[in-house]
C-alpha cells in the first residue's frame, strides 16, 4: 500500500519534523469506505473495528458517518443513497463530489479483506495517538506551567486509554467463557450466602441491600439541610476509618478544615459548636478527640475539596489513588455543583447533569467501585403535607434515576415541625434498589455530631 501524505487535520505534529509525516494509509482507509458502500457484512466486521475519529482525512471520517446512520436506519447504503445522504446534509462537494465516490468502490481489491483493512486504519490511529500524547509531554516538559507530578498523570491516563484502544474487540464473547463461574456463584450463594459488598456501619441498610457493591452507583438525595452530607460523611468514615478501606471524598461545597471539624465531632462525639465558641475545657472529650484524630490521621481518607471539579478531573483523581493506594469507594458532594465539561453544543443544564450522571456510573464500572453522589431535590415534597420526598423530586434530570443503581431519599420530620413526636429521627426510604427491594429504614440523628447512627446506638 502506499502511504500518501498530506497535510495532518489537526495541528498535534506541527512541532515535528516537515519530512517524518504522521502514521496513515490512504489506500486502507478508501477501501473500507469502498467496501462499506458494497457490502452490508463488511460494513457490520467495519463498525466492530473503527469509529469515526481513526479516519485521518476528514472527508473520510465524514463518510464513515453517514454509511454507518444509514446502516442504523436500516436504509439502502449503495453509492447513490450515500450520495443522496451527503448532499442532504451538506458535505457532499467537500466530500469530494459523486466522482469520488466512485473512485471509493473502485478502490476495493475485495470486501473480504475489508476487516484486515480496518485493523489497518485502527493501528495508524493509536500510533497517532501515541506521537500526540509524547508531543504534549515534550511541550508540558519544557514549560512551566505544569508540575512532574502533574505531567506524569497526564502521561498515565493517556496510556491507560491508549491500553484500551488496543484491547478494543479482541476478547470472546460467547457465553461459553463464563458461564460455569456463574453456575458456581450460584451455587456458593445458595450453600454460603450472598457476599458482602462495602458496609456502612447502618446495620439495616446493610442487611437489605447486601452492603455497597463494585461498580454500583448510588445516589442520596434530599431538601437542602436534611443532612444529606453527614450521611455522606458517616458512610466515608465507616469505610475508610473503621474497615481500613481507601475512600476518596470530593466535597464542592465545604473547604478541608469544616469537613475536618465535622469528622471529628461525629468520631470522637465532640459537640460540634465547642469547636466554634471560646468555653471550659473537658479534659475527657478532649482525650477523646485526641485519640480520633490519630484514628483518622492513620486511616486512607482523601480528601479532595474543589468547588469547580469537573468528571474529568475526579476520575484522574480517583485513578491515582487506585494506582497507588487502591480505592474501594467514592464520595461527591454534590452533583449539581459540577462542572460539565464543554461539548461544543448549546445544551441545557439538564443535558449536561444527565452527562455527569451517565459518567458516574461509568467511573463505577469501570474503576470497580462504588460511587456515592450526593444531589438536591426540588420543592415537591415542601408542597406535599406528609413531605416525605419522592423519586420523581429529583432535580434537572430524570436520567439520575435511570442511573442510579441504589437511590436513598433523606427525610427528617422535624425538620419541618420542631415539635414532631419523631425528633431526632430520621428516614433513609430506599426508593430504587436495582437489585433487591426497597424499604424505609429508621436511624437517628446527633446533630450536635454531625453524625446519623443506629437507633440502638442513639
């Protein structure tokens, strides 16, 4: 094949020599599109292979596009419904016009070989890839405005991507892989019981849901001052401090010494206030509040306070962790003060909550851990007499519950009425459990702790 040269789409190679162009076939990439007009079975082996951005000329990646929306359409992809599709949408002349559709078709030696041609394409792209990502580090090297820390992340996402390009359609997908492990799993359940996912330290929460599973994102939603980020926090400490687990809390509402003090009190149930006011000193509590500090101070607790985090920023936060310490769970507070990152789309608040949800439960998957987001609630409840909340309350998207594997709704009754028979109660209504029921289970809440605990506990 031979290998033409042109200039680059883009602008990551200009630092690098005029004689040594970046890695592309031009040939390959005209017989796959060629191949995709011809044939629908080559065009299905093409799709398992390729996505638009491993096309190196843009006129290609274009057509790749439009022969793939027909394919997902189920209409004709011949030349002249390809030609129709490009005209209709504008790119037909920058295309190249009907005559270069032809030459597309001609350039096909065989569809049989249209796979190989692709796994061609593929690898040109990450070879691409990788002269990109080694020029940016030569260029954060040699300025100033990143720390080797910050290049050497920077340099681990980049390959760990690049790790999952090349890995990308090669594993077997038939049942008969795993099947058996599954048959065993089964089995080992009916005669051991479930295995226990992350516990919480809520014993009822822990019995009905199993505890908190790998790759399961949960969400705990409230009105703003139910205590939505102490539960948070009680789930944080129990993991991280009590079971020895490393826990990643983002907070984008509280800066790191408040979430400290807060901590502190529900650890050590030092009343919160006496951290704030001049008053006698209790030389117990203070014991008391010595020795939880060294408890924390031990234990693998991150803590990333940011008011303008993005998701891409908390998984190449989480990712370092993991690298280097493992990670078992996750903690954001909360989901409506992320930022989403810009897709160059005039899309609305929603839209974007619905990205940041959708990449949560992404971030769980694919880290293996469990994600606990914080959101609020929007006032229907406060226009309900009983105002207990709903699913439905949840604000700017109802992809969150869609999302969501586990959704607990925070109510506390004297919240609203100071003098409920139930102060210093609250409910966690379970109101989605993906995989086993749902339930309200009853804790108590220590204000003065900032902390919720067990009913037996209070």
């Amino acid at each position: 094949m031979t290998h033409d040269f042109e200039p680059p789409a883009d602008d990551q190679f200009d630092d690098g020599p005029a004689s040594q162009p970046p890695p592309f076939d031009l040939d390959a990439e005209r017989a796959v599109l060629g191949a995709m007009i011809l044939s629908r079975n080559a065009l299905e082996e093409v799709v398992e292979v390729l996505e638009p951005a491993h096309f190196y000329r843009p006129a290609h990646e274009t057509i790749f596009r439009a022969l793939v929306d027909l394919h997902n359409e189920g209409a004709a992809h011949d030349q002249i419904a390809l030609s129709n599709r490009l005209e209709r949408d504008g790119d037909l002349t920058r295309c190249g016009g009907h005559t270069y559709l032809v030459t597309l078709v001609q350039a096909v030696p065989t569809v049989a070989h249209a796979e190989y041609y692709a796994t061609v394409i593929r690898e040109k792209a990450i070879l691409r890839k990788i002269l990109a990502a080694a020029t940016g580090m030569e260029r954060e090297a040699l300025g100033r405005e990143h720390s080797p820390d910050e290049i050497i992340q920077n340099a681990y996402d980049t390959l760990e991507g690049l790790t999952a390009l090349t890995d990308a359609g090669d594993e077997d997908l038939s049942i008969g892989v795993d099947i058996m492990d599954t048959v065993a799993e089964v089995v080992d359940i009916r005669e051991n019981g479930p295995k226990l996912g992350l516990l919480t330290g809520f014993m009822d929460f822990d019995a009905l849901t199993g505890g908190l599973q790998p790759g399961q994102f949960i969400l705990i939603a409230a009105r703003p001052a139910m205590g939505k980020s102490v539960l948070a926090g009680d789930f944080a400490r129990y993991t991280a401090i009590r079971n020895d687990v490393p826990t990643v809390f983002f907070s984008l509402e509280m800066g790191r010494k408040e979430l400290e003090k807060r901590f502190l009190s529900a650890q050590a149930t030092y009343p919160l206030h006496w951290m704030k006011a001049k008053g006698p000193i209790d030389d117990g509590k203070v014991q008391k509040l010595l020795e939880a500090g060294k408890d924390m101070q031990s234990s693998p607790l991150f803590i990333v306070p940011d008011t303008g985090i993005t998701l891409a920023k908390i998984r190449s936060r989480c990712r370092r962790v993991q690298r280097q310490h493992g990670l078992g769970l996750i903690v954001i507070d909360y989901l409506q003060l992320m930022n989403g990152e810009s897709t160059g789309r005039n899309d609305n608040r929603q839209q974007e909550v619905s990205r940041i949800s959708r990449g949560l439960k992404t971030l769980a998957m694919d880290l293996q851990v469990p994600v606990i987001a914080l959101s609020q609630l929007n006032r229907g409840p406060e226009q309900r007499q009983d105002k207990k909340p709903m699913v439905s309350d949840l604000r700017e998207s109802g992809s969150l519950e869609q999302d969501a594997d586990i959704v607990i709704l925070l109510h506390r009754e004297d919240a609203y009425e100071k003098d409920s028979p139930r102060a210093g109660e609250a409910d966690l209504i379970v109101a989605k459990h993906r995989n086993g029921p749902t339930a309200t289970i009853t804790v108590a809440f220590q204000g003065h702790y900032a902390r919720f605990v067990d009913m037996a506990q209070a």
